[in-house]
C-alpha cells in the first residue's frame, strides 16, 4: 500500500506543477485552490508511504515522478521540446526510480 500511495503522490506532485503554469497564465482562485489542493494531497500521500518506506528511497522516487512526469506534460500539453537528449535523461530518471524500488 506504500507503494501505491507513493506513486498516488507522484501524480498529485504533477498535477501540483500543471497547476503552477496554468497559475501563471491566468490569474484565478480555482487554480489556486487546484493548486494547493495538488500539493497538499501530494504530501499527504508522501507522508503516509514514508511510515513504511525509507525516507531516502521515497523521497527520490516521489521527485523522479514530480520532475520527469512534469516535463513530460509540459512536452504534451504546452508543445515544449521533445529533443531526444531530452527524453533519455526523463529515461534515465525513471530508471533510477525503478532501480530504488529493486533493492529496496
């Protein structure tokens, strides 16, 4: 169940980033309150893995899928660069993610 809360994290923490940007476009208290909303459930689901898994592992895994999930949004929905060197180090981000979750 740790696990699931912690990828149920991840997901708010990208959702918390879209919220960011859709902020900056357009100024309103429903994106505000998106925007908390995203990040506060974020920390709620992060907090709860952390009761069993290691603060390190949970930690980077959350940032792994907040960092290369956001830019995989942003490649999606606001026609940022979908260079291959970009996409290798999403890879190699996701990568480590995975690799944490195997020997841990």
């Amino acid at each position: 169940m740790a696990w699931i809360s912690l990828v149920l994290a991840g997901l708010c923490e990208m959702f918390g980033v879209v919220m960011i940007n859709k902020l900056n476009k357009s100024r309103n208290w429903k994106s505000l309150a998106l925007l908390i909303l995203g990040f506060g459930a974020s920390f709620l689901f992060l907090s709860y893995s952390m009761e069993t898994l290691p603060m390190g592992t949970a930690y980077a895994i959350w940032t792994g899928i907040g960092a290369s999930g956001g830019s995989i949004l942003g490649m999606f929905l606001y026609g940022e660069s979908k260079d291959w060197k970009r996409l290798i180090f999403i890879a190699m981000v996701l990568g480590a993610a995975i690799g944490l979750k195997l020997v841990s």
